[in-house]
C-alpha cells in the first residue's frame, strides 16, 4: 500500500514575514488544515461541505 502526502499550499493572502498562517491540502474527500510553523503538528481534516461553509463565514464583511 502506497501513501502520499497531500500536496499543501498558503493563502496568496498570507503575510509571508509574519510566519502566522494556515496550510490546506485538498483531496476528493477531505480538506485538510495545518498551521504552516508547525507542519507535523495537528492537523483537521474537514469535509468539503464543511470547509466551504466555513470559507463563506470568513469572507463575509465584519466590519
């Protein structure tokens, strides 16, 4: 049995100096989120519903 690491990516949005940021890897079935300091750390794993509900709340204005 063969296992690959998902292929993780940054927001574009990210501050690159700062350090402060969250990976996510995309597979068919499940999103998942790391913090990017601490790559074998904690990780989520959510489902696409989950996480697409969750990019719609942080996109919506606060202010």
């Amino acid at each position: 049995m063969t296992t690959t690491e998902p292929a993780w990516f940054k927001s574009s949005y990210s501050s690159g100096s700062s350090g402060d940021c969250i990976e996510v890897a995309t597979c068919p079935t499940t999103i998942h989120v790391r913090d990017s300091k601490n790559t074998t750390g904690p990780r989520l794993a959510l489902a696409p519903a989950s996480w697409t509900e969750f990019v719609a709340f942080a996109a919506r204005d606060r202010g």
